[in-house]
C-alpha cells in the first residue's frame, strides 16, 4: 500500500476546521492560514472539492501527480487513488508515462467521462507546427479520445505558436480546457492580452516555502485558475517536521500533509500531489497502519 496517501488525504485533507492562527517560522511566514483561508469554528461547513473554470467546465481541487512513477507503480498508484476518491490525475509527456496512466485509468474500471485528466505539452513540440501532433500523440499514449485540460509545460520555445495551436484544438472541441504552466506573471498577461482565449489554468510550484501571493492574486484577476505542483515542496526542507505545520496539525489532529492541502484549497489554489514526496512515516501515521 505505497500509495496509500490517497485514502487518507482525500477523505481527511477537506475537514480541518478552526479559527485564526498567525504563523511564523525560521523558514517562512504564513499569514493567517487559518484566518482568511478557514472557516471559524464551524465544524459542519463544507470544503469545496471542485472549481469552476473560466469556460465553466468544472474540475477537482485535488489531483494526483505521477511525476517520476512508471509502469506497474504508476497504474497501482492510479487504481488505488481512484478507489480512495481521486477524480484528478496530473501527467505529462515529459514524464514518459502516459501509457501507463493510461492503463491505470482502464484498470481502475471507473468510466472516463468521470475523470479530470491533464497533460502537457513539452518544448520540442512548443510551436504552432507542432503542438497539435504532439497533443494527438499523447491522445495515443494515453488511449483517451480526449484530455480535461492541456497546458504548455514551460514558457519556453515559440509558446504564442503553440498557444494558437492549442486554441484551435479548444475550438474544435478536441480537449475541454486549455492552460500554461510555470508562466509568471508579466508573461501570463501578456499571453492572455494577445490571444484569443486566456489560459484557462496556469500550473505553478506552490508550497508553504513558495507561497506566491501575490501571483495567485493576480491569476484570479486574470480569470486564470492557479493550480500547485509539489504542494509538499517535494519532501525539502524537513517540510513534514516543521514546527509551524506540526503544531497546527496537533491543534486540529492533522497532519503536516493535510494542513498545506487545506492551506492550498481555502485559498482557492486546486493542488496535484504526488504520493512520492511523503515520508513512510506521514503514511503510516495518516493511515494509521504498519509497514
């Protein structure tokens, strides 16, 4: 049960209630994460599980990232995210595992139209010459007719070419949303001034280390959903043992792993951990199981 993290974040991440809380750390400052971001003391209200895009297609707040996972791992982590609750699965053709996603999603049983999938398009292909072959490829690696979202994976090559590319994809109705990934901000504005349609989503690193107020402030005046990869900081930094996020979990029986998703979701940013930056003992200790 490597991947038991699903399980447990998914049923616990969303119910961590309290009231204000201002934190401060060697490392970082979080301003009232459980301020703004958390509902007071009401241990009934209800977190929202999913956003509602620009182009009103809706999508999950939590998604599984597969980075670094291949073959049997990689469908075994799929199958048990999916029965623990999942509806989100984060990939890309970088990640050299689209087939096996793909796999994943067919052995889990669950039917497609049930599933927020996202790929990306890598920088070789980041042209308006090449973005579509390289989409219709992944299409093929993944054995889906279609994928929920399709982002630039990073802001380099000809990436207004492969924007254009990827609006007609979207007008053509072949992939449900389109979005960019590692854009900051001057860039995002200037994508979305110049084209046709504004991303739709804009993935970015996002972490207690790596807040990034201000540009997830600017990502909603845009109209531009913001979207965390490694919300764990990928295990760096001793991030489970900080004393900030342990205290704050103790306080509300949570723990480090569930406060930063609960962190990310009130504050309007959907999330993609991957199971892989989790120490074997925050599994455990989530799970309450042995080995």
């Amino acid at each position: 049960m490597y991947f038991v993290l699903a399980v447990c974040l998914v049923s616990d991440s969303l119910h961590i209630f309290g009231g204000k809380t201002r934190l401060f750390s060697k490392k970082f400052c979080l301003k009232n994460i459980f301020g703004n971001h958390l509902p007071k003391e009401d241990h009934k209200a209800e977190t929202k599980e999913f956003t509602i895009l620009s182009n009103g297609i809706q999508m999950p707040m939590i998604g599984l990232g597969v980075m670094h996972m291949h073959g049997n791992e990689c469908v075994r982590a799929i199958c048990e995210a999916v029965d623990a609750g999942y509806r989100m699965i984060d990939t890309a053709a970088i990640y050299g595992n689209e087939a096996a996603v793909g796999k994943g999603i067919r052995d889990s049983g669950i039917d497609r139209e049930k599933l927020f999938i996202t790929t990306k398009l890598w920088v070789q292909d980041a042209d308006e010459r090449h973005a579509k072959a390289a989409y219709e490829q992944s299409l093929r690696n993944l054995g889906l007719e279609y994928v929920d979202l399709f982002l630039i994976h990073q802001p380099l090559g000809d990436i207004y070419g492969a924007w254009r590319a990827m609006e007609k994809l979207y007008e053509e109705a072949k992939v449900r949303a389109i979005g960019v990934s590692n854009l900051n901000s001057g860039r995002l504005v200037d994508l979305s001034m110049h084209n046709r349609i504004t991303p739709h989503v804009n993935q970015v690193e996002i972490h207690p280390f790596y807040s990034q107020e201000k540009a997830v402030q600017e990502m909603k005046n845009l109209g531009v959903q913001p979207e965390g990869w490694a919300p764990f900081a990928e295990g760096h930094n001793n991030i489970f043992r900080d004393k900030v996020l342990t205290d704050i979990g103790q306080k509300y029986g949570k723990t480090p792993a569930q406060v930063i998703l609960r962190w990310n979701i009130e504050r309007g940013v959907a999330v993609v951990p991957n199971p892989r930056s989790l120490p074997v003992s925050e599994k455990i200790m989530m799970c309450g199981i042995s080995g």
